[in-house]
C-alpha cells in the first residue's frame, strides 16, 4: 500500500529562503543576498576545520594575543581570516571589523568595494574549543554611511538600531546559520549528506518569561548589590513565581543565547569593581545578539538603557549585557535600578 504524506514536504535551504527574503525589497539588487551567501560558505569552511579539532594540529594557542588582551587560538585565527578573504572580493563590502583586530579592515584595492559593513567575532567562546564545547561565529551588517573614497570609522561605530541584519552559527552538535534581516529570525541546521542548511527553526519567538538564568557566579563578590540581589531572588524557592530558577553556564555567548532565545530565560554579563563595563565587545557581540533576541520579542538592556541605542565610542569598546525574554529583562532592570 502506499501512503500518500498529508501536507507537501517542504524543503527550505537556506539559499532559497535568502533569495525569496530578497524579493519582499522591490529594487533590490541581490547584493545584500550576496553577503549572506558568502557568510554561509564560511560557516562550512570553518566548521569543516572546526569539526577536525583534535585530530589535526588545529587546537591550541597562537603567539599572539588580540586587542582585548586574550590569547588567539589557532581556530579564532583561521576563522578570522576564513571569513575576511571569503568576504573581501565580493564587491558588496566597503570595509570590515572584526574582533581579533584592532584596526578597521580595509577591502584590498584590487577588489570593487560596495555600500555595506560588515562587523564580526569570528571564533566566540575560543577558550571552550580544547573541550570540545559549543563554540560560534557572530555577524553584523550596516549600510555604509560616508560618501568619501575611503570608508572610515563612522561606516563601523553606528548604533546597533541602524543595523540592516544580523546573525550568528553554531558549531555545536550540529551546524547551525541563524539570521535575521528584519523579517523574523531564522534558523538553518547543515545537512552534510547533500551540504546545504535546511530550515529547521523558522520564526523563533522567545518565551515572554522563564525559568533558566545564566550568569558567571564566580563574579558575584565584585558585582553592585542589584546585580547581587538579583542573584539571591533566582534562587529562592517561590512556586508563583517559578523559583527557583535554573542555572545553565556554557561560557559561549553565542551558545548561551541561542539556548536562551529558544527556552527563554535570562542571560547577564554585568560589569563588576574590576571591569566596570564587563567583558562582552558591543559592536561583535552585544550589538547583534540583541538585534536578534528582540527581533524574536525579547529584549537587550545594559542596565541603563536598550543596548542596541548605545552610541558607541571605539571598535572594541566593552559593554554590560543583560539579555533574554521580555519580562525577565524587566525584573533585573527593576533589580538594578534598585526597585526591588
Ligand atoms: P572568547 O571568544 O575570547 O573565548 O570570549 C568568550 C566570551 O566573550 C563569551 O563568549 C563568554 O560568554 C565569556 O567570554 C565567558 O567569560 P567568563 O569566563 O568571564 O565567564
């Protein structure tokens, strides 16, 4: 007998979703798509290396240490410059940023340069990479903003509001691309037996509340007494509430609010007396993991205000994050402005 399915399958490769997200702009010229294209091609290059780890000579540290004073591994490095040459040429970019440099990245002059940014951590969570944990990419455009020959800062240090999209991949279990270009965010899982993402996770909306938070505890003697007592109430038993709440801590940025935009919870990296402004980077990571996580209905706050209107002031300026489901962004603001 034969069984006919009750709906169509439908596949979704992420190419396809890409192309079919290109015509809702009437004018668009396919460039945009271009990038994302290009960005998914160096997902796979890097997880191709990524997957590898430990059993060739890719684990371990470089030499060299990054503008913020960590140690480059040698996947942060390959990921850098996997991503770089796998952008440079494609014409659409006028310049780069990325976490592992300290100065803007110019598009060789042997190459067109087009109207876009792009702004990247190339390897977020490095230090998890010799255990084998969850580790990810992060990206971030903008639309050029200089009518001078040679783009500039201005081009890069632009609010996270003015950014036209953004994204993240997952080099976890599986492969993950999941993105957002104001339409919803998306989420693709590789499928290596025909080498293309398939749609997996469309649409993810982040629970309004819930019951995970995440946080490095080790940090608590040095946060404000908010942040501290914030902490205590996520753990006191209260059943109307939920708590206590769970703890989850991978300590990858990216994997921690990827787990958080699709459980919901809460996710903080405060400053402390010894890091006022914390550890996270605001123009690689804050900036589009909260254009993300409020595109899905959640919100992003550094304690004073909504992280994505932070006017910033350097590439590589660090910045308090406080990110997850709506209403748990609101109990800690609560908490920090010293409400409760
Ligand atoms: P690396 O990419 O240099 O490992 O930075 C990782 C990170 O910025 C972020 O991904 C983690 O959540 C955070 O640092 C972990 O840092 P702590 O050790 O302070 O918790």
């Amino acid at each position: 007998m034969t069984t006919q399915p009750s709906s169509p399958l439908k596949f979704m490769t992420l190419e396809r979703h890409i192309i079919e997200g290109e015509h809702l702009h009437p004018g668009a010229t396919g460039q945009y798509s271009a990038l994302l294209h290009g960005l998914s091609l160096a997902a796979k290059l890097v997880w191709r290396e990524v997957s590898k780890a430990g059993l060739v000579n890719v684990l371990g540290t470089t030499d060299r240490m990054n503008i913020s004073g960590d140690v480059v591994r040698k996947l942060d490095e390959f990921a850098d410059q996997t991503i770089y040459r796998m952008m440079d040429h494609l014409g659409h970019l006028c310049v780069m940023a990325s976490e592992e440099n300290e100065d803007l990245l110019h598009i060789p002059e042997a190459y067109p340069s087009g109207k876009y940014v792009l702004l990247y951590d190339p390897l977020d969570g490095s230090s998890n990479i010799d255990a084998n944990v969850t580790i990810g990419s992060i990206f971030s455009l903008y639309q050029r903003v200089t009518a001078e020959k040679k783009p500039g800062l201005p081009d890069v240090l632009q609010p996270g509001n003015r950014q036209i999209g953004a994204g993240y991949i997952l080099y976890g279990p599986s492969l993950m691309f999941v993105y957002c270009t104001g339409h919803g965010v998306h989420g693709f899982t590789f499928d290596p037996s025909v080498g293309e993402f398939l749609l997996s996770h469309e649409n993810i909306r982040i629970p309004a509340r819930g019951s995970i938070y995440s946080m490095n505890e080790g940090n608590y003697g040095r946060w404000n007494s908010g942040m501290q007592r914030y902490a205590r109430w996520l753990k006191e038993p209260d059943e109307p509430t939920g708590r206590p709440y769970s703890s989850r801590y991978i300590g990858s940025l990216v994997a921690d609010v990827h787990r958080t935009l699709l459980y919901g919870g809460m996710y903080c990296y405060p400053g402390d007396s010894k890091h006022p402004d914390g550890k996270l980077r605001l123009m690689y990571e804050n900036n589009p993991l909260a254009y993300i996580v409020e595109q899905a209905g959640g919100g992003a706050i550094n304690g004073r205000q909504r992280i994505l209107d932070v006017v910033p002031n350097s590439l590589h300026e660090r910045s308090p994050l406080f990110i997850g489901s709506a209403e748990e962004v609101k109990i800690v603001q609560e908490f920090l402005e010293g409400k409760r």
